[in-house]
C-alpha cells in the first residue's frame, strides 16, 4: 500500500507534463476538492432512491424505490448537488459522475463518496479529464488489488493524485463547453437511433405478418416451414481448431462472430486451418444457425463483402432456394419477435438450450408471394442500412470525441477564454 501511495503522489509530476502549458498548473486533487458528507442518521419508514453510477462516465443512474426498514443499519448519505461523486468498486473504470439538483434529496451508499470543488477548479473539467488515458490511469493507480470487482478506490490514495489544469477556471470551462457540444451531438445521434430501430421494430410486427400491406399486394400469404424454402437439410459445420488470423486462409465463422442483430463482427477474427474446409464454405442464400449455448437461435446471412467464411462446427447451415423464397426476407423473419419467442420454446426443452437442424427446419411463419417478399425485404434493409450509417457517424463523433478531449486537456490546443459567457 506504500508503494501504491507514493505511485499516485510522485509518479505524476511536472516532468510528466512538460508538455503541458507553462501556465498550467500541477497540483494535488486534495487542494482542487473537499469531501461532502452529509449521513442519514435516521430514515423513516418511507420509499427512498438509490443512485448508482455507469462505467466509462456515462453518468448517474437511479435505482429502484426501496424502504427505509430495509436498508438495515446500511451506510448510506444524501445526495449533495453540484458534488463530484465516484462508484468506489469500478472507479479503475471510470464510474464517475456529477450530482444536479435533480438528484437532491435522494441517498447514495458509502461506495459513493462525494467531493465539492474548492474553488479553483470546474467540476465538469474535472470528469473529462478522468475519461483520458491518463485519468484513467491515475484511477487506476488509486485503486489498488486484483483485477476486476477486487480492485477499490482508496480514498487517500485518490486525493494524493496529481493533474495539471488550467489557472484560470474561465480557460477550465471553455474547454467544458466545447466538449459539452460533442457530448451533446453524440446523444442526439444516440436518440436517433433508437428512434429507427423502434420503427424498424414497428416494421417487422407489421410487414411480416401481413398486418400492413404493400400497396398493390393482393394475393393470400401461405403458412410455410424454413424448411420449405430451403434446398435440402440443414448441415452442420466443420469441426476444427481455429488458428491465428492469416491472408492465406479462410477466415472462421463462429457464433462469437455473429451480433445480436445477425451481423459479422470483423474484429479479433480468426482462420481454420483444414483440408476440407472448403466444404464449408459460405455462399450467397446461405443463412446459419447458433445451434446451442446461450446464443442460441441468433443467425447470420452470408454477405459476400464480409468475404470468405468457413462455418463452425456449433452452426448450422440452410440454404434459401431463391426459387421459393427471398434470402433477405428469411432473415429478418429471423429476427422477429416470433421467431424469437418459438427460439424461447423450442430451446428449453431440454437442460442444455439448444436447437438441433430437423427443428430449425420446422419454423413455421406465414410468407406472401415471392414478389411482395423481395419488396418488404428491401424495405427492412433500407431501415438497417439508415442504423447502421448512423451508427458509423455516431462512431465517428466518439473518435474526434476523444481526440478533442486529448488535445484540449494537454493544452495542444488553446482555446479563447474571451468566448466564455
């Protein structure tokens, strides 16, 4: 615990901000912040509500209502607005937030302490600065331990922590507004997406059961098993060890590599290595299975710009007759709430989840005419197509996110403190 102590007060120096602005100053977080505590002595039989904090300083978070008998002879303490407050246990990942008044009046647990600025130094400034690399660090550094939940925040150990600010608090809260900007174009393009996916969700409990007709479409829809619109039997894929990724080989599809949403996860990808694996090669029209675990019933249709892939071994593969049915529309009935709820039934039959190709086969839903398939299924692809743009700009808006914080919390960049109101 020595050492640990003398590496949050010493490691970080001026010589570790010498590239900092001159005027910028390095000081202890004890002289930046004073410790509020304000304890519930008693607390009347009423309903009460607990906050609790979010990693990586995407804020508070409230609990549910619970009595004042049943929180026992727990520690716990009002909530003071306008305080620095921190989740003791996931500090190291930056559970960090800033308390309003909207929070007053509610109780926090002692794993949440609080700090007040002493005056020299923004609050706001403060919690960007703990979602850099170094803040990072440094909480890290103050919290000593194992990996994981064994690793807590020392208290002490945290207000010896060095950060070099600005002087002067108007050059602090500049650089807060300028940050608050793209904080506030992230969540808006946050909200934007989960207003497409709702009507993307609104879509598929409409369009595919027929409730909402395409203009035009007539004819009767058929009760149809995946079965049916598929050329033989579902297979199951090649049992082999993965190998480190490599040019050379085909890459390895496995249940790991496909998302919630039945997309191909190009990360951390790896190869298979085997003589027959190309007997296992995807194709256009093929669509897979995870067949157990607790990813059972997620599916993936094959996309020829996700390249070569070679199915695992807990996959199964169908092949859609394009004579009989649309690919694309397969798989967003595979990601419907009926489909979801047969996978429900289907896989608790037995101890271990699990659905083995016969019954996958057996699905059974109601298909329109080939045509009016192929036109709700573009109509459901252009709703991906709108997310999944989104979600790259929103990607992107987190990128010059951090490097804006990088650049102005070094002082690379200066900012214009006549600016600030």
């Amino acid at each position: 615990m020595t050492v640990m102590k003398r590496d949050c007060e010493y490691s970080v120096t001026r010589r570790n901000f010498q590239n900092y602005p001159r005027d910028w100053t390095v000081v202890k977080l004890d002289d930046l912040l004073e410790r509020v505590r304000r304890p519930v002595d008693v607390l009347p039989d009423d309903e009460y509500r607990e906050i609790g904090i979010r990693s990586h300083g995407k804020g508070l978070f409230y609990k549910e209502p619970v009595r004042g008998r049943d929180l026992g002879n727990k520690a716990v303490f009002w909530i003071e607005d306008g305080c620095l407050i921190i989740n003791i246990i996931f500090a190291w990942e930056r559970a960090v937030g800033i308390t309003t008044a909207r929070e007053k009046g509610l109780i926090a647990s002692h794993r949440f302490p609080m700090w007040r600025s002493r005056g020299d130094v923004d609050l706001q400034y403060l919690l960007s600065f703990f979602l850099t690399p170094l803040g990072k660090h440094l909480l890290e550094l103050a919290s000593p331990g194992g990996a994981g939940r064994n690793r807590t925040l020392g208290q002490d150990e945290f207000n010896r922590i060095r950060v070099c600010i600005p002087s002067k608090i108007k050059e602090q809260r500049r650089i807060v507004q300028i940050i608050s900007t793209w904080d506030r174009a992230i969540e808006l393009e946050e909200q934007l997406i989960a207003e497409i996916k709702q009507q993307k969700k609104w879509l598929l409990q409409n369009l595919l059961t027929g409730k909402k007709r395409l203009p035009g479409s007539t004819l009767n829809w058929q009760q149809k098993t995946l079965g049916d619109c598929c050329d033989g039997h579902g297979l199951y894929g090649i049992n082999a060890p993965a190998t480190k990724f490599s040019e050379q080989l085909p890459r390895y599809l496995r249940i790991t590599d496909i998302d919630v949403d039945g997309k191909y996860i190009k990360k951390n990808n790896l190869c298979v290595d085997s003589k027959v694996s190309y007997n296992y090669k995807l194709n256009v029209n093929d669509i897979v299975f995870a067949r157990t675990g607790a990813s059972v019933g997620k599916s993936y249709l094959y996309n020829v710009n996700d390249g070569e892939l070679i199915y695992a071994g807990y996959l199964i593969k169908f092949r859609i007759n394009s004579q009989l049915a649309d690919a694309d529309f397969i798989r967003h009935v595979c990601n419907s709430k009926k489909y979801w709820n047969w996978v429900g039934v289907i896989s608790a039959r037995s101890g271990q989840p699990g659905i083995n190709a016969d019954e996958y086969a057996s699905f059974s839903f109601m298909c329109p005419p080939l045509p009016e398939q192929t036109a709700i299924a573009e109509i459901l692809s252009t709703a991906d197509h709108e997310i999944e743009l989104h979600e790259k700009h929103l990607e992107e808006l987190k990128k010059q996110q951090k490097a804006l914080l990088q650049l102005l919390l070094t002082g690379i960049v200066r900012v214009n403190v006549q600016e600030v109101s």
